[in-house]
C-alpha cells in the first residue's frame, strides 16, 4: 500500500502559482501540440485526479515515427492498412498525451476529461483509473528501452501536471491492471523518472504486488 501524506509536486509559492498560469490552458497543457481526439467523456463530479497512468503504444507494434497512433487516437486508423490491425478494428480509445521517441509531446484530451486510456483497472483502492487519471503513451514497445528525450519530456509533464491536479500516485499500466496489460515494461526505467523528478518512492510503484481489491 503506498500513502503519499504529502503531494509529490513543488510546494505552494508566487512562483508556481505564476508557472501554472503559463503551463496549462484550462485542461490542455501550453508545451504540447494539440489533436483533439473524439474518443473521451466528462469524468465524475467529484473525481480527484491525482494519479498518472504511463502507457507505451506503437503502431503496427514496432515501429516507429509515423502517424498511425495519431490516426487510432482520433478514430482516422485505416484498419486495412497492416494485418495487426484486424484484432483491433474498430477500438475506439485516446490517451491525453503521446510522447514520440523524439520527445515531441502531442496531447489528445484535455486533461479535465475523461480519456479512454485504462480499461477495466484498479488502483490505490479505487477502480475505473480512467475516471481520476491523466495517461501518458510512451511511443514504444513492451520490452524495448526508451530514449532519453522521453523522459525529458515525460519528467517535465510530470512535474507540471500537480500545478492543477492533485498528484500523488504514478504507475503503469501493467501495474493498474495487472495480468491484462504489460505496458510500458521491464524496459521503463522508474528509477531514472524518480530521480528526475525527486518525488518520493510512495508515488510510484511498490515492488510488493499490491493486494486485490
Ligand atoms: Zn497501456
């Protein structure tokens, strides 16, 4: 079980207040390229969104750089296009934000939504992570490393991201729903965000497997 009594994010000050009006547009983060995406809903009246969700997605899986994620997110995929594609026609699904392996930061929803990024999950006693999470795809492959100008941007998301939410969890996907999802992998190195961020190990995962809810 992980209590994180304290926010991992910066501490209250002039400072952050004045980031904050620069970082984020309502829900939509200002250092991200917008591509509204169709595929979300309104989150629950008195959702607390304080939990990050990090993915990684490649499409066809393996490859890298074009702008087939793009086309899932906003239901333009061609499901005709490559036979991987025939076990998910029709999937109607978005995260918040995708990071390519350049670093480029995309975002699909804004964050004050509820993206379809989760599915069935559980976390932190609380189910359905979609209502009260923001997801974050890594462009990447279960099993394969990620590049360095991910994290970069991933790391300045993340430290951005409780100027309007209040964060305190960050996890996988594997670990939100475990058994059904191994994204983003053995690959994603925890350590090396915990350390870019200098939060504290509560807010990521707990190397014990958190009992069922
Ligand atoms: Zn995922």
């Amino acid at each position: 079980m992980t209590t994180a009594s304290e926010p991992p994010g910066p501490r209250e000050g002039a400072a952050q207040e004045a980031r904050e009006d620069t970082a984020w547009d309502g829900g939509w983060y200002r250092d991200a390229t917008r591509e509204p995406s169709p595929n979300y809903g309104p989150r629950p009246a008195d959702a607390s969104i304080d939990l990050i969700v990090v993915h990684s997605i490649s499409l066809p899986p393996g490859v890298y750089g074009g702008r087939q994620v793009h086309q899932l997110f906003t239901n333009a995929l061609d499901w005709d296009a490559h036979p991987y594609y025939a076990g998910i026609r029709g999937l109607q699904v978005s995260a918040h934000f995708f990071i390519e392996r350049d670093g480029r930061l995309w975002q699909f929803v804004d964050c004050d939504q509820r993206a379809w990024h989760a599915g069935p999950s559980s976390y932190r006693s609380r189910a359905n992570c979609n209502d009260d999470s923001v997801g974050i795809e890594l462009e990447g492959l279960e099993g394969q490393t990620f590049e360095p100008a991910q994290y970069a941007t991933l790391a300045r998301l993340c430290r951005d991201l409780p100027q309007r939410y209040p964060i305190a969890h960050v996890a996988g996907h594997e670990h939100i729903a475990p058994g059904r999802k191994q994204d983003p992998g053995p690959g994603f190195d925890w350590m090396r965000l915990q350390s870019q961020l200098s939060w504290p190990s509560s807010v990521f995962p707990q190397k014990s497997t958190e009992p069922p809810p």
